[in-house]
C-alpha cells in the first residue's frame, strides 16, 4: 500500500509541475513558481488530509467470542477424570 502512495506521490509532483509550468508560461509569470504547485499537489496528495485517496484502516477491537470457550473451560479435558468440562 505505501509503494501505491509513493508513486502517486511522484506522480502528482511531475504532473502538478507540468500544469504550474503551463500556468506560469500562459500567464506569463515567473518560473519559480510552478514549483510550490508541484510541491503542494505531490503533499495534498501524499499526507491526503480529507482521506480522498487512501482509506485509513479502521480502528477495531479484538473480539473475546473467541477466547471465551477457552477461558470458561468448557471442552477442554479434566485433568482429575479424563473428561469433557461444562459438556453435560
């Protein structure tokens, strides 16, 4: 997942410095600033501040259904008579 964002990241870069580089030759601006556009698009797209591009994984808790049968006992062999506890 991080190498998906990497070169998304790149990706955005080179194309937010072709646009400001087009926005800087047809409104006849300096050349420096294409760079920040570049800079600021590859930034927007990499932290994604709005969660537009990458899902952040969802925060869950870990569940005791499964453990319960284990901490109860039941199934498990009765170290006194060789039998099945909670099994009537």
């Amino acid at each position: 997942m991080m190498a998906k964002r990497i070169i998304a990241t790149f990706l955005w870069f080179y194309s937010g410095l072709l646009v400001g580089s087009f926005a800087v030759f047809v409104l006849s601006l300096p050349s420096v600033l294409a760079l920040p556009v570049a800079v600021l698009a590859a930034m927007f797209v990499a932290l994604d501040p709005m969660v537009l591009f990458w899902a952040r994984p969802a925060k869950t808790q870990p569940s005791t259904a499964v453990m319960e049968p284990i901490l109860s006992g039941v199934g498990l062999p009765n170290p006194r008579d060789g039998e099945l506890q909670g099994a009537e």
